[in-house]
C-alpha cells in the first residue's frame, strides 16, 4: 500500500490538471489477484480497509492538526498548493457523511 501525501491534500498526478476523481484507486487487476469479488481475501481486504478507515477517523482530529500545523509552518510545500480550502477538503474526504463517523457497516 503506498500514501501519497500529495495526492491526499492537494496536487493530483497529470502535472497539476485534476485528472483523478475517485477517493481510491482499486483496479481490477488488484481484484483479480485477490481472488474476485466473492473470494475470502476480498472480503477480509474489505474488512481490512474498513477498519483502517475507522482508525483514521478515531485519529482525525490528531491528523488535520498535525497537517495544519504543517500548513501553517511550511505553506510553500508542493503538497499544499491547493492553500488553506484544502484542510477543509481533508475533512470532507475524513468524513464523508458529515462530521460523524461511519459505522462499521457504513465503512
């Protein structure tokens, strides 16, 4: 699994041109070495990423102060080109459904 810290807040591959929309990239190919969709790797990689999504948001408040404190000190970082709207835009993505945190089925 790679993070790209860049991509989360702010600059999306294509050099500046906003070419990436989906949250998360799962190929089939990905799919296919599981298994398929109905294979118990899949299911327990879902399982898997929901309780790391979970974990995230438990963490959320440690992680947007962190990032903007980096902000604060460091604005002139590549990842954070997208200036202040993009702490907001963290949130979003932490949250989805608002400022609650998903329930496991929801997750």
């Amino acid at each position: 699994m790679h993070i790209d810290f860049g991509f989360l807040l702010s600059n999306a591959p294509g050099k500046g041109l906003k070419l990436e929309k989906a949250p998360f990239k799962l190929t089939e190919e990905y799919v296919t070495v599981m298994g398929g969709v109905e294979s118990d790797t899949f299911r327990d990689f879902r399982r898997k990423m929901a309780r790391g999504f979970q974990a995230l948001q438990l963490n959320a408040e440690k992680i947007i102060i962190i990032v903007e404190m980096m902000f604060m000190g460091q604005s002139d970082l590549p990842c954070f080109a997208g200036g202040a709207p993009l702490i907001g835009e963290l949130k979003d993505r932490l949250f989805p459904s608002g400022k609650r945190r998903l329930t496991e089925a929801e997750a």
